[in-house]
C-alpha cells in the first residue's frame, strides 16, 4: 500500500503534533487548517499552540520540506481528520466540523486512499462520514459498515486519539491505538498506517465500537471525578478537610479517590460523556449524573467566592489559573475560565486573572474588564482563588500569602 503523502485535516491539539511526528518520520505531509493565521504560522516553523518539545520539532520538519500547510487540501495517499467535535446547546453532538472536513477533501480523493477519523466521535459518526463522502463523490464506491470491503475504492476507519496534553509528543507515538474500520479490510488498511510510527500495539474493532471506547474512557474518569468532586461539597458542608479525607482513605489498598477540583474541563471529560447520553438518554443514568455533578461545581466555587466578599468593599479577587489542567494553555470548556467569567459579571469587586501559560484573555474576559496580571501582582489581591495547580503556583512562598483570603479550589495547598 502507498502511504507516501499523508494529509493531516485539523491542526490543533490533536492534528499538528500528530502531522509533525509523522513528517519526522520522513513522509511529505500536508496540514489542513480553516484558519489563515494558523497555516502562516506553521509554515513559518512556528506553533500556535503549547506543547512541550512540538516548537523545536516542527520549525525542524518544516525546515526539512517534510510538512507545509495549508487551507485547501491537496491529493494524498492517506487523509487524519482532526477536527473538533464539540456539542450544541442542548448537549446534541455538533458534527458540522467533521462534514465540512469531509465535504473538503472529496474532490481530491482517488482509488486506494485511506480515510482516518480521529475526532472524538458519537457512535455511528464515522458510517456518517462515509456517506458525506459518498455524496460528493459518486463515482467512487464507499464501504459500508460491516460489508467486506470487496471492490470498494477507499478504506474508512476510526481511531481515536488517546494523549495527554503536555505529553503528547510521547503519547501518540507509544500509546496503544484502537483502530475500527467499516470493513476488516479498512481496519488493516488504517493499521498499515498506524503500525509505521506508533510503537505501541494496534488493536483491531469495529468502527462502533472504537467510537464507543474513547467515549467509555472519558466517562469512566469523568465519573470517577464527579465521586471526588461531590465528596468535597459533603466534606465542606461537614467541616472535613477533603484533602485529609481522601489521602487517608486512599491508604486502602483498593482505593483510589481522585483529587476533587473546581469542575472539569478539555474538550474530551467534559464533553464526550454527553455524546453517550444523547445515544442512550435512559440507559446511561450514572453517566448523566456525573455530568451534572462536574457541570455544577464551578458554580458551588462562584457561591463559595461570593461569601466570602461580602461585605467587602471592592474586594480585588485574583483568579489563579484559567487554562483546565495545570501547565497548558487549553482554555476549552475550562472550569477555571467559567468561573472567572462568572465572578466579573457577578460584579462582586475588581477581578484579574494570572496564568503564566495564557498569552492573552479571551474577548469575553476582557469585555468585562479582567486584566491578565503576572504573579507578582496577583498574589497582593485581597481574595487569591487557586483555579488551576500550574507548577508556578506551587512555588509561590506562603508568607507571601499572609493577611489574603486564599480560596483553594484545586487542591494547590494541600
């Protein structure tokens, strides 16, 4: 199978990391992305993103001629749809993102082509895409799920991506992957693929049920957090010190209690539960709940906040991190971003914001007038709330604290 030129649709998180390690490998890659400002900024050798070691790696590859990007795709042998797939307001899966991707890159496709889903999908999204596909392009055959490939033109599989950010240079070369093709013959199609650069081992499903295993994982964690999360609320109710309780508990040896925080964000915990909701609204009882749990605790920490400035005249709060993990600047669906938000419109004093990975406050902040201050600054407000653990917090001398109101929503000062 020809695998020389690998389009690599997306480059955000997930896209440009991935089409970097495989322009490394010495294949021509070529990025696709909507955003004008995006593709300028890789073709200069630089990142948009925060990514430990992804800046030294693409300013080399794309010195090297082995990646470029662009906003229109071009021909290739292989095609990594990386795009995101968030949900609208009433929590139904938004898949415009991966129809518009697919739409796109139909024109260029040709017999033997290989067609990869990466995004976080609902179950039944990569059929869905086959016949997106198929619309635009009839007069190539798609196969369909379950059929043997037979005499179809091009293979479709899933295979969703499994990295922690921070680490994901590391990830996606050593992670396991579940690779689902529409057909055995897709699935050994995308193999061939994956097998050329991950180390770790591919492993063979179905499309369905490779959708359904990185939905599985996220809210099997997602619950996990919501256990630690509403034990804090009881813990705080009771005048229990959680961080005590669960570090004790943990000393059995079959469990383990997670670290509350304030809420849950990323786009993956935060959002894939809710795709298996939306398939099975009755059934995932336990599922729905933990979301509503997570979904809540930002707003018991803006109550929490809000008695404590009463009273105050003009109190100035400091949010301590905005991203929704400690040492990146992935602000979506971020907790920490939420209840910033939510206290400047509260208008409960004057509100700034410091993160030491965000370069820039997003609209809605500065619209209500939060400033993004260095850290220095930050820790002389009169309430200084920790949002994210970013690893400069950790290192900011207590007595520098004396005489604030410090509120610890992540569990920095335990």
């Amino acid at each position: 199978m020809k695998l020389d030129t690998i389009s690599v649709i997306g480059l955000g998180y997930i896209g440009l990391p991935t089409a970097a390690v495989l322009a490394s490998g010495g294949r021509k890659v070529i990025g696709v992305d909507i955003d004008a400002k995006t593709v300028a900024t890789i073709n200069r050798g630089e990142i948009h993103i925060v990514e430990p070691f992804l800046d030294a790696l693409v300013s080399r590859v794309v010195a090297d001629g082995f990646l470029k990007a662009t906003s229109t795709p071009e021909p290739a042998d292989a095609f990594l749809i990386a795009v995101p797939t968030p949900f609208k307001e009433d929590h139904e899966p938004d898949l415009h993102y991966i129809e518009s991707a697919s739409r796109s890159i139909a024109p260029v496709l040709k017999r033997g082509d290989v067609i990869i889903l990466e995004s976080t999908s609902p179950v039944g999204a990569t059929e869905q895409m086959a016949r997106w596909l198929a619309e635009q392009r009839s007069d190539l055959r798609f196969p369909a799920n379950g059929e043997e490939w037979g005499e179809a033109d091009v293979a479709i599989a899933h295979c969703p991506e499994r990295v922690l950010p921070g680490n994901i240079l590391h990830e996606i070369v050593h992670n396991d992957r579940v690779v689902g093709g529409l057909t055995p013959a897709c699935s050994e199609a995308a193999v061939a693929l994956y097998s050329s650069f991950v180390k770790g081992e591919c492993i063979v499903t179905d499309a369905r049920t490779a959708e359904m295993c990185k939905l599985t994982e996220n809210s099997f964690r997602d619950v996990n957090i919501a256990f630690a999360n509403e034990l804090s609320v009881i813990c705080e109710k009771l005048g229990i010190n959680v961080w005590e309780l669960t570090r004790l508990a943990n000393r059995h040896p079959r469990v383990n209690i997670l670290q509350p925080g304030p809420g849950v964000g990323g786009h993956c915990i935060a959002v894939d539960p809710w795709f298996i909701v939306h398939s099975a609204p009755e059934e995932a009882r336990l599922i729905h709940t933990a979301r509503m749990v997570n979904d809540l605790k930002p707003h018991w920490v803006i109550e929490k906040v809000a008695d404590l400035a009463r009273g105050m005249k003009q109190p100035v709060i400091a949010c301590m991190g905005l991203a929704y993990k400690p040492d990146v600047d992935d602000l979506r669906e971020s907790p920490s971003l939420e209840i910033c938000l939510a206290l400047a419109e509260q208008g409960l004093g004057r509100v700034v914001a410091c993160d030491p990975f965000v370069d820039a406050l997003p609209d809605a902040l500065t619209a209500k007038d939060v400033r993004l201050v260095e850290l220095d600054e930050a820790i002389t407000a009169d309430i200084v709330l920790f949002l994210t653990a970013h690893g400069p917090f950790r290192a900011i001398d207590a007595g520098l604290l004396d005489g604030r109101i410090v509120y610890d929503a992540c569990g920095l000062l335990r």
